[in-house]
C-alpha cells in the first residue's frame, strides 16, 4: 500500500479521491464566481484543477516518506538508502505529470508544477539535481507500475526538466502575467487538500439565503425594511461604503447586501464579535454561520455550560470555520487579513476572498496602521474580483480618500436618523471629582460610566464602592476568561431589564457593536470617533427629551492620552466639539466632526498621519513570502502584551499544570492546554517591565508568566504595587 498519512490511515488514492470530491464540491457551489476572475477558459481552468489534485501527492509514493508513514503505524519498512528529510514529496510530484497528454501549454505547466510544487511552502531554495535523478532511477522507476496501479494515474517520463519552471528566479509572484490565475489555483488547493485532510467538506453547499432570514426575521418583527437595508439589498453586487446611525441596524444591513454569497464579517473586538454570532444564529435563524477568532472555541464551551446546545456540533463548526467552510463566517481581523502580507501559504485566504464578500464593521475603531492593513487589503480583494462592504457610524476622511487614490470603484451614501438622542456637557475636571453625583444618579437610572484605562476604571470603582454604592459593576480585558464572559453576559442582561437601576463601570471594549441601552453616560474625552461610539450606548435608539445633559464628557487629567489615544487627535477633539457643549448633538452632526478631524488638513503634521502614510510604504514593498503566517498574524493583534496568570490561581490549579506535564497522548495534554488558556490574562509590555521584581516565567508553559499582584472576580487583575494601593472596599 502507499500511504498518505498515519492518522487516521489513509492511502495516497483515497486522499486524492477526497480532493477530487471536494474540487467537484466547489465547482458547483462557486464555480462561475471563480471562473469569472480569470483569464483560462471555464472548462479549462476545471480540468488544470483536476490534474492538480490527482498529482499533487504523487510524490509520496517516493519510499523515503512511505518510510516515515509505515514507522508511525508499524508497518515493515522498505529497504532503501534514500530518506524523507532529503527531499520532500510536493518537490517530486509535479515530475508524475504527463504534460503531453494533458497538452499543457508553457504557462499551463508552469502554474500546474508552481501550485503543487509549493503547496506546503517549505523553506527550499535549491533541489539537488543529482539526488533526484538518482532517486528516479533506483526508487521510482523500478516501481512505477505499482505506482500506477495503485495511484490509477498515468504517469509521464521521470525526467528532472520540470525544476527549470519552479525554481529561484521562476516563481510567480505578483508582477507576473500568471499571478491572478496562480493565486487563485495555488489557493483553492491549499483549501481542498486542508479540508480533505480534515475531513471534512469544503464548502457548505446549503442555497438557503442568509438575506431572506433577515427579511423573514424583520417580518416576525414586524419591522420594514429602512433606507439603508433598502439600499444594501438594492445594491449587493457592489463595493459599498455607507454611514448609519446608531440603531440604524447596520448589521442586518451588511447581510442583506451579503445575499447567499460567501461572507466574511469582521468587527474589531472580540466580545462584538461573539455577540454578532448569537444573533445570526439564535435571532435570525441562520444556521450555515461560523466563529473564527483567537479565543472562539473557549467563547463556544462557554456558551454551552449549562444550556442544551451540542458542544461536539458547535466545536465541529470551529473546525470548519478554521477552514474557511461556513457561508457566513464571522471573525476579527487578524484572521483573514494575514494575507497582505503574502505569507508563506497566503493564497488560501487570498483565492477564497476572491468569490467572498467582506464586511468591515467600525474601521475607525482600529489604529492607522491597521487600516492601512485593512485597505491594502481591500485593494488586493478587489483586485481579483472579490466585494467588500465598509459600514461605521462615523468615517474618517482619509480612509474614504486612500480607496478613491487607489482607484478602488465603490458606492459611497450617509443614512442618518436624525433623533436626538445625545445631550452633552463638556467637564473641565477629572471624572472621579463627580463620583458622588454618578452613585446618586444611579439610585434610579441605567448609569455608564466609560474610561480610557483599565486602572482608571478600578479606581473609580472604589470611590464609588467608598461612597455605598452596592449595585456597582467592572467590565474590562482584565479578567481572567471565566469572569469575563459572565459579565459580558451581566452587562446585557442588565441593560434589556427596563427597570434596573445601578452602575456599570467599563472601558473601550464597549464601543463596538454591544447592543447596551443606558440612560446615562459619564465618560472621560476620548478621539472623537471613539466618544461618539460610547454615545450609542446611551439612548440608543430612543428621543432625548430632557433638560439635563445625558451624557457628561470630562476633559481634565484623562488617562490614556498618548499611550491610547493619540495626543494631537484627542486635543483636536476637544476644540471640535467644545462649540456643541449643553447642546443636543446630532447624528449628521457626528458624522461632520469626524470627517473633519480626520481630515489631511487637520491632520498635517500629525503623528497619526505619519503613521498611517508609513503603514502603507511598508506594505507597498512587502518581500513574497517572506514571512510565515503566524508572523503575520502578530503584525495584526497587539503583540505587546505578554499573557500572565495571577499567583493566586495558579496555585489554586497547580495540579492542572502538572497534570499538563504529565499527560502523555496529544488529546488529554490538548485538553488540559485549553483549560490552562483561559486561565490567563493578556497585560501590556510596559507593565511587565514596571512590575519585574513581580513576574516570573510559569514552569510548566512556554511564553507564559505568573504575575504577584492581586486579583478579584469583582475587579479583576491589579497591576500595582500591594504598597501602591489603598482598596478598602473587600478583603483579596
């Protein structure tokens, strides 16, 4: 037998008969959108994908890997002086292939050996010719009749000729007159051999529509469609750019527009994007939908404790949403937008936004060299057919201007509802200075308070608990995974409850996409597009109609300018919006600011700006393949921060550890792994540097470290001194 894998047991022609399959799969699901792309006859570009996959593993057939194979399982080796570590199988495979009778042409056989050559990306520069021919001769001649039997191929002459069209200087990348068609054909096999190794599909071939559920879900609401769903509905086979007001229902709007094209909805935390899935999955109704973030299948066995939701089934849904499987996938950045990058293997993500859509939910949301990723990326979708869809409540300028200076086609409309909603007052004194008169409002209102620091948020929660406060609560990033996932479930809870009343403490990590409704909100000054963003969670779709502001913004000793928010742009904030200060200010009015402040006047000079520009120098001259992709993704998240565990619990689940060490087969250690995960605590750099005498490295975990300071469900991780802190309100 010639064998492919050892786990489970599967020979070289049954993984290929599941490529096959697979490729048949995606032929009828998204064969004319991926065929609209490129520039090869439909019919053609069908059988070049076939010849891929029915060669593409060929190469296994050499006995150097079979050796490693028959080791795994037991089985008696083949006598041979050759090894695998020499060569690797995709280095052999493209050399099977009877280009004759396929009657490939040059270009045909340069993309057919490129995309198996390097489907597995391996840092070879160079083939040994001489090993090869050798290899030809005393390994695969002598068996290729077995070969082709067992393979039921035919197979070429075993001549060396085709490195000529794979190696150094002859690689496609982008400039090439190839690169279009090879990315996508490079791609789609990463795809189908991942998801056939997996076994699974790949991809879900339901026609059920996810717009139709939207329109049946407003029905059984008894809501009509507005302006903006109208409009994305109306409009769904182009770019769009589009402006809404908070409560406009965005969301649905991004689905409507989506139709029953394969969609890719990304926000920019993690907690929105949870919340975006129950709502696909429990209120519309739509079932083809998926989870893909860092931590989703921690969210997911979390979301299970307790309920009758089959955890095999949701974790099964992770599997497939980790091969990009689901019709709807919702996820954060860091997960689709690698490929800008052009990591080795960046063509999967790549091929398959090429027949997707993608959403953009809150870009402002995000630092400037993030959009810069963002946009770059945008530009490279467009480029090869794909659509992408930007929606926000407010837009900075530049953005908008940068796809335009790209040459990016897309329609562009504002839909604002013109309630009012927000009455400010701009504070000049710091926000615990009105401590008192925050637990006195909370005595009968929904109060938020919003700060910039997670240190800030502490510490105006004891002043409040100080002053009697009972019914007051701390939501930030941190808390250990367990406590922070109840209360993101408390703060919802507590805000669909009309006649609650108490305070909720929080930092950014409400802005985005949290569907919270206070009645009052203190916060400190934040960037413009930042503040109006906590406005949405005050009022949020109700009239304002009373005489008192409700929402007071304070401006003095604001923590986090500098480090969180951009110096200049928080101080341009300030002297934009002191002229609407005791007004009502409105929805176009929101919208204008924003623009402005990201305007290139305003701008010039900025740090921001500078940044920005930069971003997208660097990205202009990225080296192909120059870096992996777990790289890539740390280019992505805030790969400042170091995850820590408090002394406290690590003692308590010291045994978990050595359990962990002690667990000898990969699916107990893996399990064990998941449990210690949530466990931890991402904290910034600087705060390991501060607290040195006070962070060692766990024993047991590599890049993890075990923190001395205190923690508390309440309140969470401190990252002070014992000596720095004055907490009177509980015993830790």
């Amino acid at each position: 037998m010639l064998y492919a894998k050892s786990e489970p047991i599967e020979t070289i022609k049954e993984h290929t008969d599941k490529l096959l399959n697979n490729l048949k799969t995606l032929q009828n699901t998204y064969g004319e959108k991926i065929t609209k792309i490129i520039n090869i006859e439909p019919k053609r570009f069908w059988e070049l994908m076939k010849i891929i996959c029915t060669y593409h593993d060929a190469g296994k057939a050499f006995s150097g890997f079979q050796n490693v194979i028959r080791k795994d399982i037991g089985a008696t080796l083949i006598p041979t002086r050759f090894n695998n570590s020499e060569i690797k199988h995709e280095q052999i495979s493209p050399m099977f292939i009877p280009h004759k009778k396929y009657n490939l042409t040059e270009d045909e056989r340069e993309l057919v050996y490129q995309a198996i050559f390097y489907h597995h990306e391996r840092n070879v520069d160079h083939i040994d010719r001489g090993l090869l021919e050798e290899i030809i001769e005393e390994d695969l001649k002598p068996n290729i009749e077995k070969i082709k039997e067992e393979l039921q191929i035919e197979i070429g002459e075993l001549k060396t000729f085709y490195l000529g069209f794979v190696e150094g200087t002859a690689r496609i990348i982008e400039g090439n007159k190839l690169y279009k068609e090879y990315c996508i054909m490079k791609g789609l096999l990463h795809r189908l051999d991942h998801s056939s190794s997996a076994g699974m599909n790949v991809e879900d071939e339901t026609q059920e529509e996810i717009a139709s559920f939207v329109e049946g879900f407003m029905k059984q609401k008894d809501f009509k469609l507005n302006d903006l769903q109208e409009y994305s509905k109306e409009n769904q086979d182009k770019n769009l750019i589009v402006i809404g007001s908070t409560g406009m229902g965005k969301t649905e709007s991004a689905l409507l527009w989506s139709k029953n094209d394969k969609t890719f909805f990304t926000l920019p935390l993690r907690i929105s994007i949870n919340a975006i899935y129950e709502r696909i999955l429990e209120q519309i109704e739509y079932k083809h939908v998926g989870l893909l973030h860092s931590t989703a299948q921690d969210y997911l066995e979390e979301r299970t404790d307790g309920e009758n939701i089959n955890i095999e089934k949701e974790l099964e849904k992770i599997e497939q949403s980790r091969n990009l499987y689901q019709k709807i996938t919702t996820c954060t950045i860091d997960q689709i937008f690698p490929f800008v990058f052009k990591y080795r293997g960046y063509e999967k993500i790549y091929a398959t936004l090429a027949y997707s859509k993608v959403v953009i939910d809150e870009i402002q949301a995000y630092s400037p060299e993030i959009v810069a990723i963002i946009l770059k990326g945008l530009q490279m979708i467009n480029n090869l057919g794909g659509k992408f869809m930007i929606m926000t409540a407010t837009l900075p300028r530049i953005y908008k201007e940068k796809l335009e200076e790209m040459g990016i086609q897309f329609e562009y409309k504002e839909f604002i509802k013109n309630t009012e909603r927000h009455k400010i007052k701009l504070i000049n004194k710091k926000i615990n200075e009105d401590a008192e008169e925050i637990y006195n409002q909370s005595k009968d209102k929904k109060t938020l308070v919003i700060v910039n620091t997670i240190n800030k948020a502490i510490e105006l929660y004891d002043e409040l608990k100080k002053l009697g406060a009972e019914n007051v609560n701390l939501l930030h990033s941190r808390f250990e995974q367990k406590d922070r996932n109840e209360k993101e479930r408390e703060i919802k809870e507590f805000s669909n409850k009309k006649d609650n009343k108490g305070i909720w403490i929080t930092t950014q990590i409400v802005e985005a996409s949290l569907d919270i409704d206070f009645d009052i909100l203190y916060t400190e000054m934040s960037t413009l597009d930042s503040l109006f963003q906590r406005l949405g969670r005050c009022y949020r779709s109700r009239k304002y109609e009373g005489e008192e502001p409700n929402v007071k913004i304070y401006t003095e000793e604001t923590s986090g300018v500098g480090y969180v928010y951009d110096k200049e742009i928080y101080e341009n904030s300030i002297k934009l919006l002191e002229k609407y200060d005791n007004q009502i200010l409105d929805e176009k009015t929101k919208i204008n600011l924003v623009d402005k402040l990201y305007s290139k006047e305003t701008l010039k000079d900025t740090n921001f700006y500078e940044l920005f520009k930069k971003s997208f120098s660097i990205l202009e001259n990225i080296i192909d393949y120059d870096t992996s992709k777990k790289d890539a993704q740390a280019l992505l998240r805030n790969i400042d921060n170091i995850d820590v565990i408090p002394k406290c619990i690590y003692e308590e689940n010291l045994e978990l550890f050595r359990q962990y060490e002690e667990a000898q087969d990969k699916e107990s250690k893996y399990e064990l792994r998941k449990k210690l995960n949530k466990l931890f605590i991402s904290i910034s750099k600087s705060n390991r540097f501060n607290l040195a005498d006070r962070i060692i490295e766990c024993p047991y975990l590599k890049n993890k470290y075990i923190i001395d300071t205190k923690y508390d469900k309440e309140i969470g991780l401190l990252l002070k001194k014992d000596e720095d802190y004055e907490i009177s309100t509980r015993e830790f």
